[in-house]
C-alpha cells in the first residue's frame, strides 16, 4: 500500500462516524496498513462539520461546494443524502488529484442518473471506486461466497433472502423519519436495506438476475401510500432458471437488523441468518448439515484480536477500508461501480413494477 493517503469526507452524519471509528481501527487489524491523514470533512451545516472535525481530528472543516478546490486528497468517502451521490460521484471522478473514491449506497435516485454514471463508468476514468455494500465482507459471508463458488453445491434451483428492520412500526418513530418516506428508488426499505441483499445476491448468483414481480406491503394512516416499508420481490436467476424472493422491510414485528440468505442447487443447499451472525451451514449429502464457525476470520491479512472471537457488524467496515486502501483482496468480493450500477437497475427494476401496478 501508500505510505500516505490523504482523505476527506463528504458527508458528517452517522455512518460517517463509523467510517471515521473505521479509519482510526485500521491499523490496529492490519500490519500493512497505509497512513492516514485526516484532511477535511465537508457538510451543509457549520457547526456539525466542525465538531465532527474536532472529535475525530480532521484538519478542516468546509461547506460540500468547498471541497473541489482543494488539491490535497487522494482519496474521497461520499457519506451524504442519497440524492447527493451521484452528482458528488461524477464531480469526483472529474477531479485530477482522487484516486480512490468510496460512495455508499444507493449510487443513484433514477434512471437518468443511472444512465449517467453508466457513461461514466464507461469512460476509462482510472479511478478505483468501491460502493458501501459491507455486509459482503462479514467473515462468514466472505467464507460462504468462496464455498458457495466452488460450485460443490450444483446448480442453483431456488433461493431466498431478507433484510428487516421493525422501527417504523412505532408511530413516534415514524413522525421522526418523515424526510425517509420518498418512494422507491429514492429511498424506502428496498433502498435502505434491499440493496444490500441484492448486492449479496448478486455477488453469489451473478449478474443475471430479472426482476419477475414486484409488491409493497404495511399500510399506516400517518404514512403516504407511495413510501416503502415493505417490499417484496421475485426474482428469476436467467442462466439456471432458478426464482427466488426477497424481502425488505421496515415493519417486521421482532426484527432488530435480521439478514438472512438461503441458497438451494441440486446437490447441497448454503444458509446464513444475521441471528447467528459469526456462522454459516452448508448442506452436501455425505457431510449432512455443517454449521462453519467463521468468527473474526480474515487470515491471512489480519491475525487481531484472534480469528476466533465474535466479530460484530464494525469489524466488515475495518475490513471494506482495508480493500479500499489497496489490501489484499484474497477471497473478498470488490463491490465496484459496476456492481452498484447492477444492484441499482435491479432496484429501478422493481420501482418500475410497482408503478405500473
């Protein structure tokens, strides 16, 4: 890697504070990682920007518009709305001195943005750019993606995944999140969370999944009709023509941040649920069912604290930082543009259908 690396933030809110945790943890897991400088970090509001900058040592503190006169970055995280992504991410690629761009999901709010980023992507910018889908680097999702890919498991036939949340089952929670009520692609629960299970879906089956149906679901008088608490999917693999569902929901009763993927082919089936977050089974008839306790596992890059202690939700950030930064990929999957480009058409796909229904 880079002996140094400059970075700024665009984007001061909560996930940006675990981006931050995420750069100050990355050399305790990794010998080898870069050093960081904490150039800028650029939000709307002054005085959040700046007590963002002092709490976790940013140089400076700017307005967004800001941040493109500076020549001293190599490397971006676009943390902000959804609705900023793709314009900073155009803006970023234009930018001589970037190098290294992560932008979290969603890419984009609509087709046009789409097709966009899709000339862009196209361009041969030489930019390396990563979209924040980490769950792809849990340790057990890691392990079961390259188990899955030696295709002991045959063909695919059917398969099933969710990610539910239920908060916006509590209307005083609901009358807090009223800026979160924008109709898919803009934002809802197949945005928030759908896109994280169709980045895994993805990543396990390829890029030949077509959205067949489409329908929403958790109706609230103090909720427009067009928001998205609930949504679900099927979805046909082309290739096997294997189908499948998928669920996203703000509104299932007893789910704290459940995620569960199901995967069955001919010969064996692969399951993981968020439940138990540091394992994943395997099914193959002469080993019976296998439960593969993966834990902190991310040898041989990193040996801290041990492979064998839980890892928790953080540990895949420190991991997706340590990819962004040139460390060695290994069995991880790179989620880059052209992953979030086919994680978005699959979303637009679905706001399509529920339109037209």
């Amino acid at each position: 890697m880079d002996n140094t690396i400059r970075v700024g933030f665009l984007g001061a809110g909560g996930f940006a504070q675990a981006h931050a945790y995420a750069l100050d943890a990355l050399k305790y897991y990794y010998a080898d990682a870069p050093h960081l400088e904490k150039i800028v970090v650029a939000s709307p509001t002054p005085a959040h920007r700046e007590s963002f900058a002092q709490r976790f040592g940013f140089k400076t503190a700017l307005p967004p518009e800001a941040i493109w006169e500076r020549n001293d970055l190599d490397a971006l995280f676009i943390l902000g709305p959804n609705e900023t992504h793709t314009p900073q991410l155009v803006r970023a690629i234009a930018q001589p001195n970037l190098s290294l761009i992560y932008v979290e999901k969603p890419v984009s709010i609509s087709d046009k943005e789409l097709n966009t980023l899709e000339m862009v992507s196209a361009s041969g910018h030489a930019k390396f750019i990563m979209v924040g889908f980490e769950f792809l680097q849990k340790a057990p999702l890691r392990k079961a993606l390259a188990h899955w890919r030696t295709g002991v498991f045959g063909e695919l036939i059917h398969f099933r995944a969710e990610y539910l949340h239920s908060g916006y089952l509590d209307p005083e929670y609901r009358q807090k999140k009223q800026h979160r009520f924008a109709p898919i692609p803009v934002d809802g629960a197949m945005v928030d969370l759908g896109t994280h299970v169709l980045s895994l879906l993805t990543a396990f089956l390829g890029n030949n999944l077509q959205v067949k149906s489409a329908l929403s679901s958790g109706r609230f008088k103090d909720v427009p009709p067009e928001a998205d608490l609930c949504t679900t999917v099927l979805l046909e693999e082309t290739t096997s023509g294997a189908a499948g569902t998928l669920v996203a929901s703000r509104v299932s009763a007893g789910a704290g941040d459940q995620l569960a993927l199901e995967l069955r082919g001919s010969r064996g089936a692969l399951l993981f649920d968020s439940a138990r977050p540091d394992c994943y089974e395997s099914y193959l008839p002469d080993e019976g069912w296998q439960r593969h306790e993966v834990n902190s596992d991310y040898l041989p890059a990193s040996k801290f604290s041990s492979d064998y202690v839980p890892a928790g939700w953080l540990r895949a950030l420190v991991h997706s930082h340590y990819l962004f930064f040139g460390g060695e990929r290994g069995i991880s999957f790179i989620p880059d543009l052209a992953h979030g480009i086919r994680v978005q058409r699959l979303i637009n796909q679905i706001a399509e259908v529920l339109r037209d229904d």
